[in-house]
C-alpha cells in the first residue's frame, strides 16, 4: 500500500519506518528541512533503538522523504503524527495538526480516488471535530472521497519500534465500514503474524482510550508514589511492597517503581488535557488532579532528603541522569528539569550527566556544567541525585570514592547501596 506519515518526530519517524519494513511504500513529509535530510540519507532524526537501522535499511528504496505535500493523492491513507503540546492551562495546541490537516485536505481536492486522513497524534475527543473541519477546510468544494479515522499509539520511547512491531493492542477509530477496511488493510502484515487485540470503535472513542490509557497508568505511578512516601516514613521498603502487591493480578506487577515520578512528553502532556478537556465540560476530575499534585511533589522530596544530610549552596552536586527515563535522549518534562531548578535555588553548582540527553538539556539549562561520564561528575561533588534508571548508574560504585561527601540520594533504585556512602532511597 501506499502511505504518508505527516510529522517525523518520534511517532512519525517510528511510524514511517515500521510501515516500510511492512512492506508498504512510505512517504514520510515533515516541514523541516533538516528532518528529512537526514531521513533521505539514511538517518533516523531521533535516537530510538533499532531505528536508524530501519532507516537505512529503507530510505531511498520504499521510504522517502520530502517537505513537500503535492504527491499526498497518489496514497491511499495518511497519517498525521504532529505534535499537539500543552497550552497554558493544560489543553492542548492542535493549531499545528489542523494546520497539517488543512494541507493534507488542499493536496487532495483534486485527487478524483478516495482517501484515509488518520489521525495518530493524541488529542482529546471534542478536537477530532476540528480536525475532520480543518480537512474539509483543505478540500474546499471537491466531491473527493475523504474520511477521518483516529488510531491512537501506544508505543513507548526508548522501545518504540519493539512496540509499534509488537502492539498488544491496536485501535481503530472510524465512522464507516470503508474506513475500518483501509485500516485494516494498513496493520494487515502486522496483524498477520502478532496475536493483537484489535479493538474496533469510533474516532472519539478511540481518542478517549487513548487518555484513559495514559492517564491510569500515571495515576498508578503517582499511587505507589504517595504510598511509597508513606512507607519511607516507617522506615519500610516501598518495593518490598510493591512486589508483594504485584503479586495480585488485579494489581500487576509493571508500573509500579516509586520514585521521582513521571515525565516525557506524553504523561504530563496528557494526564493536563484530559482535566482541562473534562473541566472545559463541567467535571472536575479529583483523582486525575491528585496524581499531578503527589507528581510534582516527587522532585522537591529528592531535593529535602539531600538537604538532610548537605548544605548545597556553593557546593558542586552531581545530577546523573537527565532523560525522562532510560534509553532515550529525551529530556521533555524529565524529572531532572525540577531538581535542576531546586539545586540552582539552593545556590549549588550543578554538573550534569546522561548517556546520551546531555545536548538536549543544554539547551534548556547552559549555564550548568556537563561531563562526559558519570564518574566526571561526581568528582568533588557533595552530593549526588540520581533521576534517571541507566544502568550504568548500578555499577558506580569506585566512583563514588571521588566525591567530597558522598551522599547519594537515589530516586529510582538503581544504586547499588555500597560501602563507605551516605545512600538515601526516595521510597526506601
Ligand atoms: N512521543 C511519544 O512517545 C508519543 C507516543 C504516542 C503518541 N504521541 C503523540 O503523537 C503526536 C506526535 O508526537 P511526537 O513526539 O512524535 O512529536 P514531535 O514533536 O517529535 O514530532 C512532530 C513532527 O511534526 C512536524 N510538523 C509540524 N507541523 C508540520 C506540518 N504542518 N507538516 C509536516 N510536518 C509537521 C515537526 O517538524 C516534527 O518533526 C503527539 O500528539 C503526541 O502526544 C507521542
Ligand atoms: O513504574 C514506573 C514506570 C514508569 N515511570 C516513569 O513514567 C514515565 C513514563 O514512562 P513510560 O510509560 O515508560 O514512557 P513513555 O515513552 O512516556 O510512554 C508512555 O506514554 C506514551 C505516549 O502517550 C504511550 O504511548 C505509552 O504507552 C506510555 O507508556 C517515565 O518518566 C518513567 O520514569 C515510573 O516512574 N515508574
């Protein structure tokens, strides 16, 4: 089949690629110059593993790249996978997907053949409105066949191919037996080979399982949270606990590591639009507001608990550790954002370290020093904030040597708890 991704980011860009290594022909059109660039030469614009492989692998054969959206009526399906930030008061932005919309409208006004716009990027159930209005906009007057489906993704950063190869679910959200067809007939050498549930609905729908997806599984991350707050006031070990509550299906073993909370560029993003969008509608929804609130707490407790044991002002302190999580080069809404900001109040001198985010967060915070290992970091540093779960962070060990005062305040369990330093767990 043939198809275009609107929107190389990191949806697009996976999208894209996984699409071509299905066997379909893809054309991926993004306006940034740069982004497809480096797409026509081979190269995945973010680090996502196995990505760049794909990439080469396909570019120039049934992937190509381009800005332009004059050849969008030769497919027979696009998808739209453009960004759809936080406004101010939480709701998101779609201005730039309708705008993507519009042009995707304009460019097939006058195809006389039939087509899918899907909409993948997420967006809460009142703007699927505004998005099949911004298409209609686009067509103006042409009698085309154009429908608007929504197929929310689920993948993760950091496994977003493995993911996006291997979903547990996909979902179709449609208004016409046409559409569900065409789908279909996109996810079909997926659906071929995987035991995927395939979870068949309308636009909006879709779009809501998308939030309630999101928004369950912060809440449950924010649940542990507070309890694991809890337990380090009895001097428990919170992952003792969640072990052992794990242990009920009902419950699950997965998402359950406490810590300094959740970040990236989906919770945070989508757990805010879903209360906006449900205030915006009359309801005030009191446990989605709650799981923010025990979030944004997370980053000051690290902060406290390094408190206890140094005076960081004037005093070097070691941030291992800036993507929102591991093997990503991610930094939106990462946790080391707000532990940044606190040390820089406290007055320490912050030096950085990640893998592989390093230049990410510079750009958000270039006044702070950055090392190329985490054992640079924490040469001299009295203190040590660990925000990220990289796996490197287990072996430090020797490392810690190095350090002024070796306090370590860890929030998320992946020290290992050695000899000769003062070790804090956030929830432990
Ligand atoms: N990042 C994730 O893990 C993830 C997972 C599931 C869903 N989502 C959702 O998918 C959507 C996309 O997220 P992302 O992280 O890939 O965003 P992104 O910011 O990484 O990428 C968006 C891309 O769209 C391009 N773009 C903007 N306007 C355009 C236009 N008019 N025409 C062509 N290209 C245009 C940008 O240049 C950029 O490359 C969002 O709604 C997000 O919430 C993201
Ligand atoms: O037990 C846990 C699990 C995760 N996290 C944190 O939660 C955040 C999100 O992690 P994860 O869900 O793995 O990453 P994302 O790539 O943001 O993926 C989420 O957001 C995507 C975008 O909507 C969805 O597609 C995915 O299904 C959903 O898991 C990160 O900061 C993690 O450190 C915890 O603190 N404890």
């Amino acid at each position: 089949m043939n198809i275009n991704v609107v929107g190389s980011g990191y949806v697009g860009t996976t999208l894209a690629a996984c699409l071509a290594d299905l066997g379909h022909d893809v054309t991926a059109i993004d306006i940034d110059e740069d982004v497809v660039a480096e797409l026509n030469a081979g190269r995945a614009p973010i680090h996502e593993p196995g990505l760049d492989e794909l990439v080469a692998e396909h570019a120039g054969e049934n992937l190509q790249a381009t800005t332009a959206y004059e050849n969008v009526a030769d497919a027979e399906a696009t998808f739209l996978a453009i960004q759809t930030p936080s406004r101010e008061d939480g709701s998101i932005d779609v201005a730039p997907l309708e705008a993507a919309a519009e042009m995707t409208g304009e460019a097939l006004a006058d195809a006389d053949s039939d087509h899918l716009v899907i909409v993948k990027s997420t967006i809460t159930p009142p703007k699927v409105d505004e998005i099949r209005d911004a298409v209609a906009e686009g067509l103006g007057e042409s009698s085309s066949r154009v429908e608007v489906a929504t197929n929310p993704e689920f993948l993760r950063e950091g496994t977003a191919v493995e993911d996006f190869l291997a979903p547990q679910k996909v979902v179709f959200g449609t208004d016409s037996a046409w559409a569900t067809d065409r789908l279909e007939a996109v996810y079909a050498p997926l659906l071929a080979d995987h035991d995927t549930h395939v979870v068949q609905t309308g636009p909006e729908t879709a779009t809501m399982i998308k939030y309630a997806n999101n928004a369950f599984l912060a809440t449950k991350i924010s649940l542990i949270n507070d309890l694991g707050n809890v337990c380090k006031e009895f001097g428990i070990d919170a992952y003792e606990v969640a072990d052992a509550i794990g242990l009920d299906d009902r419950i699950g073993e997965q998402f359950l590591r406490s810590g300094v909370g959740w970040g990236g560029s989906c919770f945070p993003k989508d757990v805010a639009a879903i209360i906006a969008a449900a205030r915006e509608a009359g309801y005030d929804p009191a446990v989605l507001d709650a799981a923010v609130e025990v979030n944004d707490r997370q980053p000051e407790r690290l902060l406290e608990l390094l408190d206890e044991h140094v005076d960081v002002e004037g005093k070097r302190v070691a941030v291992l550790g800036l993507a929102f999580k591991p093997g990503t080069d991610d930094t939106r809404n990462s946790r080391a954002i707000p532990v940044i900001e606190g040390l820089k109040e406290r007055g320490a001198d912050v030096v950085g370290y990640d893998p592989v985010a390093t230049e990410n967060m510079r750009e958000q915070f270039p006044e702070i020093e950055y090392a190329d290992s985490a054992g640079e970091a924490l040469e001299w540093a009295s203190g040590a904030l660990v925000v990220t779960d990289w796996d490197e962070f287990a072996a430090l060990d020797e490392a810690f040597d190095a350090m002024e005062e070796s306090v370590v305040v860890d929030g998320r369990r992946v020290v290992e708890r050695g000899e000769g330093i003062t070790y804090e767990g956030l929830t432990w």
